[in-house]
C-alpha cells in the first residue's frame, strides 16, 4: 500500500522533504500544508528584494502547480495544521479561506514550521510602518514603502544578520537608516572588535549605529509611526520601523502534539531527526540540531541546514526503519554589509567562554587577499582555539576580500575536527587572481601556532586600551614607514622606529628589559618581527598588536 | 656559537626557510645563495606582468638589501653553488660576474633549486623571439615585445598551465595566439571532457587551440623566428613562440651531491624534509612531496607548496633534532583562463585510473554559483570518489563562477580523508550574495550519493558519443522546456517531452522496458526527477547524462 507522508510547512526544509521524498518514493501519498499563501520562499532573498536587487516576486516563490504537475506533490497553501492526533496518525488542518477542515492521515509526518519573529514588549508596534522582514507580505510591504518615496527616514531595532541585511537594502534605496541595538554591539555571533570593524564601515558608508541603546517605545500620530523613542529620552523621527530582535523556534504545534521540545525552545530530535515520536520528523528552524564542536543542542536558522536536514529525513520517512544520519553543524553565518563580508563558523571567543572553555588561544590577523600586483582586498580573521589541546574551536572574518572561501575552510576543518597543526600547511588553490602565496587562512593558523608553541605574546586592541585607560607603564612602538606614520596612526605616545632600522636603534628604546612594549604596523606580520629580534635582545615583555592598525577598532589620527 | 645555516635558492622557499629561521634563531649566522640576480620572485605573477595586470618589476622581487637590514640574513644574488661537500659541511660557490669562488660552511644547509623549463627537442628554439616564461628575465622578454606593437601573432607551445595563462595574457595584448598542444586534450591535470569546456571557452575567446598537433620545427629568417611548422606540415606564421611544454625538478645539484632523487626526478626527503643527508634539508619545485591521497611521492610544482614546505624545514633546521613533519600535498592546482576559473584537487578519473584504482564512482554536475536573482554565473563540478568505500578521492571544477571557494572545500575533503556521507550535509556559508541556499559542492556530493546507493545511474557526454557512434539503439529524452530546445540543443534525434507533461505523456515512450533511455536537461537535475519516475514506471535502462547541455563538450545546434 503506498505509503501517506505529510508535511506541514511550505518554506525551505517542507518542499526539499516533500520533493526527496518524491523522487525516492515513487508511490507515495505526498501531502503538503502550507499556512501562507506562497511556497518555497526564499527567505534570504528578502533584504535583496527590498533593496532592488532583483524585482520579481515570481523570482523568490514557487507556484503550488509545479508541485502537482512536476512532482505529483499535493500541495496546498492557505491552510493551516490545527492538530495532530498521534494516536491515530491523522492530522486536522483548516482551509483558511474557506474554513473547511479535512483531516489527512499519515504513515510519517514532518514538521518544518520554521521560525517566527520575536516582537520586543513596547508600545507602538502595531502601527502602521512597524514591520518585520519574516514574510514575503514583509518584504512586499517594505518594497511599496522604499518605492513609495515617502520615506525619509527609517530605525531598523536591533543589529543582528536580518537588520544589518535589512540596513544596507534601505540605504541603497536612499533612506537615512539608524540601526538601535540593545547590547554593546551588532552582529553578536561575533567578538566585539570583530563587529565593530563592521559598525565602523556601516557608519562610513552612512548609515547610524547605536549600541547600548533600547528602543523603549514607537510613537505614532494618527495610527503612523512618527518615531521611535529611546531609553536615553531621545526620540528618532522616522516613517519606517523594521524590527528584527531575533527569531525563535516555531515550536508550537510539536508541543501541542507533546513532542519533547528542547532547553532553547526547538523541537528536539534524534541522529535521524525523528522526534520523541518514531513517525513524526522534525526539519529546519522549528529544531535544535547538534554543535558537532560540543555535541550540545544548539539553535541555527539557517536556509542552508533546513534543506540538509530536510533531505536526511526525507531519506528516512521513506523507510520503515531510518538509517541516514544528520551529524550536525558547525554553526556557520555569513552576511553582506555593504562592501564587507562577515562572516563566522564554530565558536567566537565569547560564545566558547560563554560553554565553559577555560582555556583559549585567539589571534587576529590582517591581510590582503590575493597579491598586492593582482589589486587585493584586505580580510581580518580571528581565530580561537582550545590552548591545551590545540584544538580548532571556530574563526571569524570581516573585510572587503574574499571572506566566504575562507569561512568555508574554516567550517570544513570544524567538521573535520582539526588540530592547529593540521591547519598550517594545507594545500589550497592558489594563483595570483585567488590568494596569496600562502592563503589568509593558512597565516592566521600560522599565528595561531606561534602562539600555541609560545614563539609570540599577542595582545587584542581591546585590552590595550584597557591598560592605557588603567594608564599602564606600556610603550607603544610602531615600526611602519614614515610615510605611513604620517598618514595615520594611534596617537597615544607610541614610538616610531620603522623595522628596516630597528636593528640600528637599539639605544632610542628603554634599557629596562622587563618593559612592557607592544609591537605593531599595518597588520603585525612587520612587528611579530620586530618582536622576535626584541625578545633576542633581552627584552622579556613583548607583545604583538593583534591586526595591527587595519584591526583598531577604535579612532586613529589621520 | 652561532648556528650557520646555509640556504641555496632565492625564489620561493629559500627566502622563506632563511626568514622563518631568522625568526626562530636571531643568532644563527644565515646565507641565501641565488644564482640569478633578483630574489624572492613572485613566478605565478609574470603571465599578469607580461598581460599588464600590473608593470612594476618591483612587485615582482625583493631586494637583497632588505634581507640584510631587515632580516640580517647575507643574500647573495648572480652566485652559484658549483659543489656541496658533505663531508666538511662546506658549500662552494663561485660570484657570477667576479668568477671569485667561495667556500660557507653550514651546519644546515637547505636546499631549494626549484624548477626548470623542459625544453622540446626541436629545432629552431635558440631562434630570436623564442621563449619561456619561467624567469623575471623571459617576462621582461615578453612583455617587451608585447609592448613593442611588432608581434600580430604568437604560438604558444604546450597547453599546460603556464601556456594557458600566456595565452590569456598575449590575446589580452592583442595578440592572435595559437595553442599547440600534442596530446588529445591542453591542461592534463583535468579529465578530458572537463579540459574540453575550457578548450571551448578559449576557442570563443578568440585564441586558437590545436589538440593533438606537435610542433616539429620552429623556423626562422635571419635568427628569427618566422613560424611554427607543426606535425601536419602545416605552418603558423608567427613573431613569438612561447615554449611551455613542462618543467621538471631541478635537482642536479642535489644529484651530484649524492643525495637520493626520486623517480620523478626529484630530491627524495622525510617527513622533516631531510634529505638522504640528515644535515641537508630541501623544499620547493626540486621536491618530491607525498602525497596525502596516496601515500605515494608526487611532484607539484607550486609557489604555495613550496612556502610551506620552506616553514617546516626552517622550524627543523633551527633546532638538533627535527620535529616538525610535513604531512604532504592533495594535488591542489588553479588557474585562470578567461572568464574561466579552472581548477584540480586530488585526483582526476584519469589520474586515479593510472594509479590502479580499479572502481571509480565519478559524476559531473552543473549550476548556478548563487540565486539566480543574484546574478549567478555556472559552475561545473567532476568529483571522483572510491566506489566501493565512498572515499572521496578529487574533483576538479570549471566555470565563470565562484571556482576557487568549491575546490578550497574539495581540497580540505581530501585532507581530512573524508568520504562521501560527511559531504552531504556541510554546514557552509550560506547567503545569496555568496552561494545557493545547497552550495554546488554539496549538489555535487548529493548527486555522487545518490549513484553511490544507486539511485540513479549517470553516464558521461563522451560515453553518450561513443555509443551514437557505435549506432547503439538508444533514445536521447530532453526533459527542457520548448524555448530552451529551440535556443539550443543537441540535434542527435533526440525526443523532447518537458518535465511538467512527462507524466501524461507516457504513451508517447517506447513501450519496450528495457530499452536504453539517456535523461538530460540544461544541467540534468530536471533529468535526475524524469530518470527516478521513468524508473517507478518499470524502465530498467535509465541513465542521466551528466551535467545535462551546460556540460555537453560537442558541438551543438544552436
């Protein structure tokens, strides 16, 4: 007898399972329930949309005819799952159009409800020119508004992937935006002086960034937003308000049917995404996969790994007993900011503190990403490691050059597991128009060795300032060129020798060994060293600026 | 006392093993011996000097001075070693323009001689404007004639890398070149079909390419070269030949010192990168480096590998007993053609053939390096993988799109052993600006699962070919739409019946079930979804032609 699947939800990981499920099972019964009214949506298409990328609906969604046409899948939209009854393996759903309910029973059932938007608690939410960008009725609305012209103004509330995208779409669309972020920076799957170098290049590019700051309210006029107000009392006039405080699980049906749901609030699943109940599978935004770097739960709404998922479960519902395994993630995000990308994969410095990592090794690195001839773009990598073990823990780039390549490696030496010496000497593809001799990543590991085999000390930019703040006993020395010096530089007392005559100036520099001095250039590949002919004369503490003066996030005299 | 370490060669591994060991020991009494007059040449760049993409000389090489200062390493330029004596420790080497000889003891000596230019046994190279490009001195040549305006026409002999990129860089001057190349197919390190694309796409670029086809005498007039008269008789008139049939390690040196050289012809080394000699490291071109697939020596002459390897000797020539191992190569190489980014890593089918691997499991796969309203450019993949232990053992990828990022991945597979189930379900960096929501290295890895649990059985254009050439009674099945079969299409008798009404269309099939039926669309995802239901309805003999038209290396009708 062929075998009745039914899928619940339209987006990303319900028509790669419906569709898997298709092609492995030519028999089946495939029923799929979409609540909205469009399918396959490509959600993180929306900001480009917005932004004038590319104009056509048609381009972001798939008709419900394909599906019956091409893949025999019943498709339908509008129509919402009210309740399953496990015991009976049916699921009621509603046509909510025309209110009709029709029950659709099922050998296995898959859940990819997805994500929904969190809404922050203040008043003024509902007006008219509050949105979110969840929906292809978001995205549309938002469009009409950009297109209208009538906006001059816009607060986007909250700094995380969707704001920023969301941010640089409305600008290019000539609106003056002012991204409000609670925390003390944007983009948090990020270190702080990482997104930061992002926060500086979304202010030069025009756009305003408020960290530290809440939105406390949305103030209208006749039922128009008008502006958003601030917990500093300051208020923003605006005609457009984008809210993207986060997403969280859409996890409800699961718990209404007594799935187990899990601590971060997704639907908990096996190795074979099953969920506490055998026939139901559980696929995308709505499910906490494994960290394949700890083996925790973890969260990840991600288009990419709703798909993967959905494609393992699929493999499984058309099996009476399942086999293929989704071994996890690695936690990967990636997002344009006007030129820069940024991106990360595995734990940032924070995030591994945050699971009780006692002891990291970070390093940052600066460079350009192919050879100076070639016209290069500069990319700025952190790196985090386990100090003990040497253990890849996660990395994170920001820059105008190639960021993406790198952050694939990256996520591939993650699901490898690798080691730092595993890191150092990797064969990746290189010619002059793709990277340099040896690749952005490969000298990030090699700082990252230097480091673990105690051949340098680096210290970030941040705990830098906190000692000039503490007013430390510290020299700043700066071994650039002239030319360089005089273009732009810290501005905090340091001392200039440039490296080709650091060997000759040995007299300029304090005789006390024990000196704290703190090296730099450009990206401290020059001051790393300068740091080892240092530490050869005697000198006992020093330290190398990490990404020199290209990762200082704060001002510089220019 | 001081360390005395002795390095032979000034190009890519010298400089770098002298300026790692620096760090590492700033006592050691260091020396870098160059027998031609500049440094640290940035080889992969003179197709790009000699194309214009930069003019400066100087960033290209590196000053012996900057060594001195900088570094404190004694680099000598126009000097050549004339005889390494084991048994003192003492290298002798005689200053090229002086004709003085003098002796450096070494307590480690390293030796990097690279590479050098296989020259063909033909007549008429020694004739005026007959070159290489395997020096700052043959680019300056190049570029000086190219600047010079009297070259309308270049034959380049050999279509290996180096040849590819001259072409590129002459045509770009304005040039008209011809490619000759022996064997059946230019840039052997790719199979041939995958070779073949980018045949096509130089052709359309308006170079000419000549496969098959020998260069048997470069003729001239009055000690200039006129033409190439080729094995068919035929001549091409010509004002430049570039001769880049090949390079072979340069390891005579090391040969006369007694050292061990492989079969390749490289200086044979450990896992430290000693040689037969404990005291004598080596690094570069003149390796025989392992290779990680295999376990076997191997040869890669490439400035990356050659940087890398230099680190390690230097970590161990610094110290009494070497630690530090090099874990090998997986064959990674790249280059630009054109629009096209053409690269390898690990094996290709051939090469994994010639190696003994008895069952290969290949697949070719086509698409879109991002949305398609994001502006996407193709891509086209050839993994290759052990077919009965799912081991994945290369790919190569050709294309306008994003090459570099899908063979990074391909390349750190291979360094982490993986097989095809850790493949399928990568947590990568997914957004529109950078790949598709299931990037094409996964695409390509899902569609090498699905051959290797035999859900679909692929077969190769040039298997197709051969079989249309033998008459075998097959039917070739478009699956496209009717606009893209009247842009474009096979025009071998093919049957077209779109995807959307292959389900109603049945009757229009041969009956006979067994009959061999070939699946195709523009990159055969359509046509895996045709092969999988034609199979549900009882056909025995379902193949889908790999990478569909896109990937289709003969002529079509157009």
């Amino acid at each position: 007898m062929a075998k009745k699947i039914v899928v619940i939800g339209g987006s990303a990981a319900g028509p790669k399972a419906a569709s898997k499920a298709r092609r492995l099972d030519q028999n089946a019964e495939i029923t799929m329930i979409q609540k909205g009214q469009f399918l396959s949506m490509a959600s993180c298409g929306y900001p480009y949309y917005v932004g004038g990328v590319f104009d056509k609906q048609s381009q972001m969604v798939k008709e419900p005819a394909s599906f019956q046409n091409i893949k025999n899948i019943n498709a339908l939209v509008k129509t919402e799952v009210v309740t399953i009854n496990r015991k009976d393996k049916v699921v009621l759903a509603k046509n909510m159009v025309t209110e009709e309910e029709t029950q659709y029973p099922y050998d296995k059932l898959m859940i990819a409800t997805g994500s929904v938007p969190v809404i922050p608690p203040i008043p003024g939410v509902d007006l008219d020119g509050v949105t979110t960008l969840q929906s292809v009725e978001d995205a549309k609305f938002l469009k009409e508004r950009v297109n209208s012209k009538n906006v001059q103004h816009a607060v986007v509330v909250g700094g995380g992937l969707i704001g920023i995208e969301t941010t640089e779409a409305l600008q290019l669309a000539g609106i003056k935006v002012t991204v409000v972020e609670r925390l003390p920076q944007i983009l948090t799957f990020m270190d702080w002086e990482m997104a930061k170098l992002v926060e500086n290049h979304i202010k030069e590019k025009g756009s305003e960034v408020l960290t530290n700051t809440a939105a406390q309210e949305i103030v209208g006029e006749e039922g128009k937003v008008k502006a958003v107000k601030l917990d500093t009392g300051e208020e923003l006039p605006c005609e457009l308000v984008v809210l993207s405080v986060g997403v969280k699980p859409n996890s409800k049906l699961a718990a209404s049917a007594g799935l187990e749901i899990g601590e971060i609030g997704g639907v908990r699943v096996n190795k074979y995404l099953q969920t506490s109940d055998p026939n139901i599978y559980a696929a995308g935004d709505c499910i906490e996969p494994l960290n394949m770097i700890n083996g925790e739960y973890t969260w990840l709404p991600m288009g990419d790994a709703a798909n993967l998922q959905a494609r393992v479960a699929a493999q499984n519902m058309v099996k009476d007993h399942p086999d293929v395994q989704y071994k996890g993630v690695v936690m990967t995000a990636i997002c344009q900011a006007f030129d820069f990308t940024v991106a990360n994969t595995g734990f940032s410095e924070n995030y591994a503190k945050r699971k009780g990592y006692p002891n990291l090794l970070t390093t940052m690195q600066v460079g350009p990403d192919k050879p100076g001839f070639m016209g290069a773009d500069y990319i700025t990598i952190k790196m985090v490691a386990d100090a003990k073990t040497g253990k890849f823990l996660g990395m994170q780039a920001v820059g105008q050059g190639d960021v993406a390549k790198r952050i694939a490696i990256g996520a591939m030496a993650l699901h490898a597991g690798m080691h730092i010496e595993d890191l150092v000497s990797l064969d990746l593809p290189y010619a002059p128009p793709y990277s340099p001799a040896i690749d952005n990543f490969i000298t990030a590991a090699h700082v990252l060795e230097n480091k673990f085999l105690g051949r340098m000390d680096g210290i970030s930019a941040t705990a830098v300032m906190e000692k000039i703040n503490k007013k430390d006993d510290l020299l700043l020395l700066d071994v650039r060129n002239m030319t360089e010096y005089e273009e732009t530089r810290l501005g905090l007392g340091e001392m200039l020798i440039p490296l080709p005559t650091l060997r000759k100036s040995l007299d300029n520099l304090p005789q006390e060994k024990n000196k704290e001095i703190i090296v730099y250039c450009k990206v401290s590949l020059r001051g790393y060293e300068a740091a080892t002919f240092l530490m050869s004369q005697g000198y006992k503490n020093i330290k190398v600026l990490e990404g020199g003066m290209m990762a200082w996030p704060f001002a510089k005299i220019r």
